[in-house]
C-alpha cells in the first residue's frame, strides 16, 4: 500500500525491548502496530493501533491486516498518541 513500515527486524534486532520500540516510534513519528495490549495499552508518546490476529482467517493475515492499517491510515491522518483498538468495521 505504499506505507513507510519498518520492523524490528529490518532495524538488525529481533527483540527489542518496549521502551526502546517506543521511543524510535515517538523519535521517528511513527504508528506502532501490536497484537500487546497489555504491554501498549497505556503508551502516550506515540500512536499505537491494537490488532487481534484472531480476527482474520490465517491465510489471508497479512493482506487483510495491510488493508485494514490502509483504512485505519485514511481515517486517522493525525492519531492521538494512545492506544487505538482496529474498529469492528475495519476488520
């Protein structure tokens, strides 16, 4: 879809601690996308989207996950810095 992404892994790490994750994304502004609600629930430094894996089928998670964040991405051109939850009718 055209969207600057960058992973953990394309930075030459594999597991980055989540402080150091969300101080890049805050530094760089950027959107962190996670499964971790638990952990990036209460971020307020940088725009955080909350998926679920779960909500579509295996096959097809990366082009409906890419689809969505595409949506999520229109309809939030300038996101808070907290936690946003995907809505139902993005999925």
């Amino acid at each position: 879809k055209g969207h600057d992404a960058v992973t953990p892994l394309d930075l030459g790490v594999h597991d980055l601690p989540d402080e150091t994750l969300i101080q890049l994304a805050a530094a760089q502004a950027r959107v962190i996308v996670t499964e971790n609600a638990a952990d990036f629930a209460s971020v307020t430094t940088c725009p955080v989207v909350l998926v679920r894996k779960s909500w579509w089928p295996q096959a097809s998670l990366a082009d409906k996950v890419a689809a969505a964040l595409d949506q999520w991405a229109a309809a939030n051109r300038d996101p808070g810095p907290f936690a946003h939850w995907l809505p139902d009718a993005m999925r």
